[in-house]
C-alpha cells in the first residue's frame, strides 16, 4: 500500500552515529561525504549515500534515529547475534 494512503505511518530510519551520512545529506540537502565512516554496522558504513538513495529517504522518511555502535552490541547480544 502506498504511504499516503495510511497518513499514521511513519517511516523511521536507523543508522549509525559515526557513520551518519544520510542524516549529514539531509541537513544540507544534498549528498555530502563524511570524513569516515567508522562503525561495527559495516554494512552502513558508508561515507557518502547515493545520490538516487536521497530523495526518496527526503519524500517517504519521516525521522532517522541515531544509534551508538554500544548499543548495537548490546542489541547484537541480546538477540544471539555476534558483534
């Protein structure tokens, strides 16, 4: 179902505190490249998003949550995960 067809969703998005480069490209509203991306979520580590990612995160993403790389291990833990 499309979004807007359900006004109470809302889209939340989670990425790494030191590796927030989606929230950096928000801000300045285009895509811009972190000085690193150091973080144990490797698979966001990244400095720049792409440029065909932005605006859709811009039209459909209501909020993006910053994680700490502890809480994610915690998280790894709980759940049976390995960090």
């Amino acid at each position: 179902m499309p979004r807007c067809s359900i006004p109470k969703i809302q889209v939340i998005g989670v990425e790494p505190r030191e590796a927030a480069s989606m929230t950096a490209a928000l801000k300045a509203g285009e895509v811009v490249e972190l000085p690193s991306a150091n973080t144990i979520a490797d698979g966001t580590a990244v400095k720049a998003v792409g440029k065909q990612n932005l605006p859709y995160v811009q039209k459909y993403v209501d909020q993006i949550l910053l994680v700490d790389d502890d809480e994610l291990v915690g998280a790894f833990l709980e759940y049976g995960g390995e960090p």
